[in-house]
C-alpha cells in the first residue's frame, strides 16, 4: 500500500483519481490547493507520493513550487505531476528529481501505468483491477 496526496483543484479530477487509487488499496489523502496540501503533510506521519496538477487555480509554477516545499517536509517522497498544458524544457529543469509526468486528460489505465512503471507502486493483492 502507499500513501498518496493527491492535489487537484478540479473536483471531478481529483475525485476520480481519489476513487481509483482507493480502489487500488491505497490510502489516499487529498486538497485542492497548495496550502491545504502543505497542511496535511505537516500533520502527515508520511507519504510515499505526491501526485499534483501543475496548474493550480491558474498558476502553472503552484505545482513545482508546492513539489519543492511538500519534498522539504517529506524528503522520502516521490512526485508525480501532471497538466494538460505543453511541459517546456524550463519547467522540467525545475522538476524534483526522480519525478515522472502524465499529461491530462488521462484514463485511469494510464494512471496505473505510470505508477507502476515509474514508481513500481501497483494494486494491492485482491484490489479490484
């Protein structure tokens, strides 16, 4: 099991990937916004990965810059971001390292393929796949 924050300021998003991992046996904390993320990492015993949209509430740098402050507080943890927007070259300098990406709109397939294969975090046995 892994413990995912998930950062989304569009609830259906956020709400879909929430249901998805859960249905995976994962636990998954979640916020729309920076502050609330921060927040719960702050009381947070640990996660294992941040999976945040770039673009929060209008801002393409908030999902960096949250990535920056949320390693900070749990150095342990692993980034996953993702956007709907062109990633240019400047933006991925700015990635943490060992970072991954998935380009929105994604399908939950996706999703899975991208932790599994860049984080090696998968279903727990007798989740529903």
């Amino acid at each position: 099991m892994a413990v995912v924050l998930v950062v989304e300021d569009e609830d259906q998003v956020r709400v879909l990937a929430e249901s998805y991992l859960e249905e995976q046996g994962h636990e998954v904390l979640s916020a729309g916004t920076p502050t609330g993320a921060l927040a719960i990492l702050e009381k947070s015993d640990g996660v294992d990965l941040l999976f945040t949209d770039l673009d929060l509430k209008g801002d393409i740098q908030a999902g960096i810059e949250l990535a920056k402050a949320a390693v900070k507080l749990c150095p342990q943890m692993r980034v996953l971001y993702t956007t709907g927007r062109a990633i240019t070259d400047g933006m991925k300098a700015r990635f943490m390292p060992g970072s991954a990406t998935l380009v929105k709109p994604y399908t939950v397939e996706e999703l899975a393929g991208s932790l599994s294969t860049n984080f090696q975090i998968g279903p727990l046995r007798g989740a529903r796949q």
